[in-house]
C-alpha cells in the first residue's frame, strides 16, 4: 500500500506538507524528529490526512494532483 499524506505544523500553522510513502507511521516519525530536510524547521508536525493506495503509480498521480494549484484549492476546501 502506498499512502498520500498531508500533514500540518501547529508551531507554524500556514506551514502545510503533502508527501507519499509506503509506511506512514515511520515516515511521520521521521518527520518528527527532523530527518526529513525540507520539513525538519516546522516540527512537530500532525497528520491531518491520508489516502490509501494499492496501486503506487496511481497514488503518485495523485500526490502531484495534490501538489497542483487545483489540487492545493480542493485540499483546502475538503481536507484542511
């Protein structure tokens, strides 16, 4: 399975994250403890919401559907 991911900073609420991984857990983690470069300055950080896919090339459509200007107003409206 592999799951797409949103997440949010609560120290820094305009701060947003969207992401793809196959072990969600772990991959929260790691952005909890700062291992994850780009997200690392924003910590702690909550899951807001995921998405589960058995088909990998179908969640990576739609992790840059997400990351999309459209994709950014359809989060905003129905999952933030």
């Amino acid at each position: 399975m592999r799951h797409v991911y949103l997440l949010e900073s609560p120290s820094s609420p305009p701060h947003r994250y969207i992401g793809i991984t196959d072990d969600l857990k772990r991959r929260l983690g790691d952005h909890n403890r700062g291992k994850v470069p780009h997200t690392s300055h924003f910590h702690p950080w909550h899951l807001v919401a995921y998405a589960a896919f058995a088909s990998a090339p179908r969640a990576t459509i739609f992790e840059r559907y997400l990351k999309s200007g459209s994709g950014h107003a359809f989060a905003s409206r129905h999952l933030w």
